[in-house]
C-alpha cells in the first residue's frame, strides 16, 4: 500500500510505503507498483494511530442502542420528559427495556420510581446515571425483576427504584446478552483509534472470550487490553485481545481495609499483572497512592481518572513515578457543573495535565465512553483550550500543548504515559491520516476529521 503526499509527523510532504505490518519507505517520491492500493493523503498530517488508554466497551455498544439523557444533549426536565415521551410512544414496543444513559441531577434533580412512573408508566425502563453507579427504575421495570427482589443488597432501594453500586446483582436479573462490537469499533476506527484499554473492573473469563470472539470475527477492528479482576490471572492473549492490568474500585464512603488492600496489590504483582486504580476523590487518591508505596511499584500500576489532585498528593504520585491515565474530555463536558458544585479552592485540581507533565509524571489519557464522548480528538482539544461547554474557563494554568495533548493518546498500550509512538522506516505501520496538515490541526482540534485508519499496515477505516 502507497500513502502519497502526506506531511509526515509535520515536517514535509513524503511518500509512504507499506509491506506487510510494517512501514517500508519514507521518501520524496515513490512510484506505485502495479496492482498497488494508492491512498492519496493530499497533503493531510500522517500521524501514529490512537490508542483510548480507557475506555468501556460492552457499556459503548449499548450505548449506542440507548437513549442519552444528560448533558450536552438533554439541559433540564422538560427536555428529558419530552425525549422520554417521545421515545416510548414512537418506537416498537417489542418487550425489550427502554434503557437511558448519562443522567445527572443537575437535569432534574434526584430522580426515582415514581418521577418514572409519571413519564413512561407502561414500559420497563432503566436510567444510568453518568457515575455509571447509579440506576433508576420504573414500576414496570420491577416487575420484570420482582422475583429476585428478596434479599437485595444494601445499595437497593426498591420502594424508590434505586439501585447504587448494585450492577452485578441487577445484571444477574436481566437478560445475559453481550452486544456486538461492530457499531462500537468502526465508531473508535472512523477517529483513527487502533486499541484500547478495557477499565471495566467487573471483567472476567466471560467478557475476555466475547471480545476475542469478536475480534475473530471482524466486528472488533482494535486490540483490547482488558482490565478486571483476579479471574483473568494467566490468561493467554488470543486475537488481539491480552490481560490488562487488575482494576481496584475505591469508593470513598467505604474504603476497603488498608492492609488487605495492600496485600491484593502486592497478589497481582506477584502474577506479574499490575493494577490500575479509580480515583475521584482526594481520600481515594491518598488512599490508593499509601497503598501502592506500601506494596511497592510494579512496572504499569497506574491510577484511573486522578480527577481531583491537590498538590501534596501530586508530588506523592511523582515521587513513586506512579501512571496516571486521566480524561481531560471531562473539562469540556462537566466542567460546568465542576463549576457549580466544587469548591472553588480544589477547581485548580480537577483533571490537571501541566502539572503532571511538570511533575515528570507519566500522564496518558482515555475518554471513559461512554460515561465520557468517544472522540479523542474532542478531549485533546479540551486539554489544550481548558473550556466548559458554556465557554467559561477551568483551571488554564493546567493547559497543555495540542503536540502534549496528541502524545496523551499515542503512547503505547501496555505503557501509557511513556514515548509516544512516531512514524518512521522499520516500525509498524500503526497510523491515522488527518484531513488536513498539523499546522491547521492543532488550531483546532475539536474539528479534526480522521480521512484513514492504519492498524498494523491495514486499512480499517478510510477510502477501499
């Protein structure tokens, strides 16, 4: 395959050559072979593929079969009656759940069983709340998972049809059905994304096997890194598809023991995995960076989100050299609520990226769709600008270069945050064709269009 006219890596206008998985020849002027695929870039920026550090899939490709009922596409109440209404009254009711997604209070306040019996009183529906920990239910809902109400955890409240932190207890009472990829991955591809971290802690030997299966099938064009528990320990990598580092969940309302947690982390490095940790909170964060200098580094333990960072936890984290893998998108989509409802003195801590960068520390980036939008190339553009939805700015002093912002999805798979890969003779041709060069690129990247896709010297998106 021939890539003609391409700035490369943006210096000037070249010639690639692909053979195989690798890139062959970078030059002025090459001359296409017979029968050879000829892609003409027109002068557009030639740069590594993307990789979403981050990222949940099965919850993506259901995602994309769902109703969004936040922000930016539902403001308030009135709109989300009307999108609920309408939904429920133009679409088959063929028995399946109407299933929302994204839903924040700052919509219509804190919503339950009875707000959804009086918007859509005939037909299950489910809404998740953006944290992804919370689920609302209606009375037609319950009644299809009545029968296994008895004995609910304590997150449950029936009476109110909430279900907090009880995902695999609701999941056990509906239908088993793992959705196909295929939407999901042309969606990462048509963005110039050639692999992902899957951060779901709940992933087991089920969730592996499904997207390997999809993966063979051609329905999922990206590798995985799959995250999860202890159930993936020694598993073999199979179709582009490999183990990941052991996801720990901290909540901040029930930290785990200090020692036992302590002890987990030092079992997954003893089986040679390292573990990512989710925290969104300064006390989770303090927690989990006391307890990875307690068990001692491993090479890729890293911490999930870091979205509120203050600066004596900063240095804790650039001491141990501890990967942070944050979602800079959040600025954009959230900042405005951040705005309203953090206190100001800890606004100039939510997401950093200048201080860590500073700090040395190694910094990559994913944009947690679907709890965040799925483009990369919005959320680096919010790492550069540092500017809500309404316009309004949020901490700018953590503002960093659209180059830096690129390199926060370029880095390689099992080691986000280190050298960003580059385009050169000899390496694998892992590459994303922009529409346009570097230079106008970087002014604008919210505006970016992917016009090819390159994973390992095939074209998984782009002109046939």
């Amino acid at each position: 395959m021939l890539i003609r006219q391409a700035e490369v890596m943006g210096i000037r206008l070249l010639d690639v050559r692909i053979e195989g998985r690798r890139i062959a020849e970078i030059t002025t002027s090459i001359k296409p072979r017979r029968g050879e695929t000829v892609v003409d870039a027109a002068g557009g920026a030639l740069l590594p593929a993307l990789y979403d550090h981050h990222i949940h899939l099965l919850s993506l490709a259901k995602a994309l079969d769902s109703i969004p009922c936040g922000q930016p596409d539902v403001s308030n109440e009135a709109q989300l009656v009307a999108l609920l209404k309408r939904h429920a009254t133009t679409t088959p009711d063929d028995g399946r759940w109407m299933r929302g997604i994204g839903y924040h209070e700052s919509v219509a306040g804190e919503i339950d069983r009875a707000w959804l019996d009086r918007v859509v009183p005939d037909r299950p529906l489910r809404i998740q709340h953006r944290s992804g920990r919370l689920w609302m239910v209606n009375s037609a809902g319950l009644a299809r998972i009545a029968a296994g109400l008895i004995g609910a955890p304590a997150g449950v409240d029936v009476a109110r049809g909430r279900f907090q932190d009880a995902d695999d207890w609701l999941r056990s009472r509906l239908p088993n059905v793992r959705p196909s990829l295929r939407d999901a991955s042309m969606m990462l591809a048509e963005r110039g994304v050639i692999g992902v971290t899957d951060a779901t802690p709940t992933n087991g030997l089920l969730e592996f096997r499904h997207f390997a299966d999809e993966h063979a099938l051609g329905h999922l064009v990206q590798d995985v890194l799959v995250m999860g528990g202890a159930e993936l320990d020694g598993t073999e990598r199979r179709n582009g598809v490999a183990v990941g580092p052991t996801k720990m969940h901290l909540h901040e309302s029930a930290l785990p023991d200090f020692d036992i947690f302590s002890a987990a982390i030092r079992h997954s490095h003893a089986v040679g995995r390292a573990v990512a940790v989710h925290c969104v909170t300064v006390a989770e964060l303090v927690f989990a960076a006391s307890a990875l200098a307690e068990a001692g580094r491993h090479p890729g333990d890293r911490i999930e989100h870091a979205s509120l960072t203050p600066p004596e936890t900063l240095r804790m984290l650039a001491h141990q050299g501890i990967t942070v893998v944050t979602q800079p998108n959040f600025v954009f989509e959230r900042g405005d609520t951040y705005l309203d409802e953090v206190p100001e003195r800890e606004q100039a801590w939510l997401y950093r990226g200048r201080g860590f960068l500073d700090r040395n520390v190694p910094l990559a980036a994913g944009t947690d769709a679907p709890f965040g939008n799925a483009d990369p190339w919005l959320a680096m553009s919010a790492a550069v600008a540092r500017r809500t939805q309404a316009g309004h700015s949020l901490n700018t002093d953590e503002a960093i270069s659209p180059e830096e912002a690129l390199a926060l999805f370029t880095g390689p798979a099992g080691q986000p945050g280190n050298a960003a890969c580059s385009v050169g003779e000899g390496a694998i041709a892992n590459l994303c064709l922009l529409d346009r060069p570097w230079r106008d690129a970087r002014d604008n990247l919210a505006t970016v269009q992917v016009r090819a896709t390159f994973h390992a010297g095939t074209l998984i998106y782009g002109p046939q």
